[in-house]
C-alpha cells in the first residue's frame, strides 16, 4: 500500500463521523489530532485553533481541527514543530 493511500486511509478514519461544523470536546480534539492535552492548550493559547467556552471547558470547532490535519499532512516531516 503507498504511503499516500494509508495517509488518506488515516485521515479519512480520524474524521467519519464528524461534520466540519460539529463541536469537539478537548478529549475528541486531542484524539482526532493524535495530541495530548497540553499540546492542544497549547494551540488554543497560542491562536491557532479556535475555540468557545462551554462551562468550565472549551469546546473546538471539527472544521477548524479538519484545518489542522491538512496543514499538518502538507507539511513533510523533518524534525520541525508539525503542528504550523
């Protein structure tokens, strides 16, 4: 299987059941993106994911973390921060 195929392969698993508008918790946001936590703080912090307050949580738009996953798999893995 090429490398391309098990990317899409990936990606299209990761997002099947979500809608780009739909609202992610901090958990499904962190399993979509493979991340922990503290990284996706960290994206929320830094402005390059946006988000709402819902109680004491926030909750992520899925279009915006879709964003991310593009941006991600366009980028070629050199050892740099993969998340732009």
């Amino acid at each position: 299987m090429s490398y391309l195929k098990k990317v899409f392969i990936t990606f299209f698993e990761r997002v099947r059941n979500k809608e780009p508008d739909d609202w992610l918790t901090l958990q499904e946001l962190c399993e979509l993106l493979h991340i922990s936590e503290s990284k996706a703080r960290s994206l929320k912090k830094s402005g390059r994911i946006g988000f709402i307050k819902s109680g004491k949580g926030s909750m992520f738009l899925a279009g915006d973390a879709f964003g991310l996953l593009e941006r991600v798999e366009a980028v070629p893995r050199n050892g740099n921060n993969i998340y732009p």
